[in-house]
C-alpha cells in the first residue's frame, strides 16, 4: 500500500491517493479495504478525509480521498 499527495486538475482540490495493490494483499486486508470503503462512504465530517472516488486498474485498488 502507498498514499501520496496530488491535486485533482478537474475540481481544482487537494486529495491524497491510497493505492493498494490487490496481488500482495491478503483476503483478509482486502476485506478490510471493503469495510473502510462501504464507512467512508458514510461518513461525513469536517474533521476527517471525504473518500473521492474509488477505482480497480490493474489488479490495484486507488481510493482518492478529498483533504
């Protein structure tokens, strides 16, 4: 897993990208991945990070998160 800092050119805002890579990741830590994407979905706060969007490209997982 690594998370890196960019800013979305389209909406011009600042978001962080979590990419998880699905080959070396156990079952369970993708199970895991599941339950924190179906929680940030429902979360909104101003203190904490508002998932972006989600997408699966080439056996990887990449959740951007707003901040």
């Amino acid at each position: 897993m690594s998370i890196a800092a960019t800013h979305d050119l389209t909406d011009d805002k600042k978001v962080a990208v979590k990419i998880i890579n699905t080959k070396t990741t156990s079952p369970n830590d993708l199970e895991k991945v599941k339950r924190e994407v179906q929680i940030m979905k429902q979360l909104s706060h101003p203190h904490i990070v508002k998932l972006y969007f989600l997408f699966l490209f080439l056996l990887s997982f990449f959740l951007f998160y707003v901040w």
